[in-house]
C-alpha cells in the first residue's frame, strides 16, 4: 500500500489505469481531453510491479475490478463509477480546483 501512496502523492491528479482498458480511457479522456487535466498516469499492464500494485487498489476499493483507480489531492476518490457520478453531480470540478489540478 505505501507503494500505491507513494505514487498518488506525485501530483495532484493521478491515474492507475490499464492501457486496454476502455473505461480507463474514458476517464484519462474525461480528465486530459475535457476537463484540461494533467494527471500522472500509471498503466499497471505495463509496470512489474502492476498486478500487485492493481491488489492493493483492489483492497482499498473493495473491488475486484479497482481499475481506473483515480487519487485526487493525494485521496482515493475512485473508479469510474464514482468519478462519473463526481463529474455529473458537478462535484468534480470543485475537487479538481481545490487539488490545485485546474485553475479555472
């Protein structure tokens, strides 16, 4: 786990996604593309140490499908659902801002 939070601390918005994953790219897509973001994004398929950083993501949101796991000022906010959820609420940007993600 200290490994996972190591890594989410880097910046204000970070990514641990999978590069074929297409809910991933929905929400790199929403973050990057849309929301002007510009997140550390970690592709677990791709790292050696991927699958046991995904178990810990796992545990954390209590999901046996953690990915995308999305931090935000250093804190778990979530996987697509929740991020989602976030974004359409109008709840997302605020977070964003505050994070010091975004300026606008």
């Amino acid at each position: 786990m200290d490994g996972v939070m190591a890594l989410a601390s880097q910046r204000a918005v970070v990514i641990f996604s999978d590069s074929s994953c297409s809910m991933c790219h929905s929400v790199k897509e929403l973050f990057i593309g849309q929301l002007g973001v510009n997140p550390a994004i970690y592709e677990l398929d791709e790292d050696p140490k991927g699958k046991e950083m995904e178990k810990t993501l796992a545990r954390m949101v209590q999901s046996s499908s953690p990915l995308p796991a999305v931090f935000i000022g250093g804190k778990l906010v979530g996987p697509t659902d929740r991020i989602m959820s976030l974004h359409l609420s109008g709840k997302l940007v605020p977070l964003l801002r505050d994070a010091g993600a975004i300026w606008l």
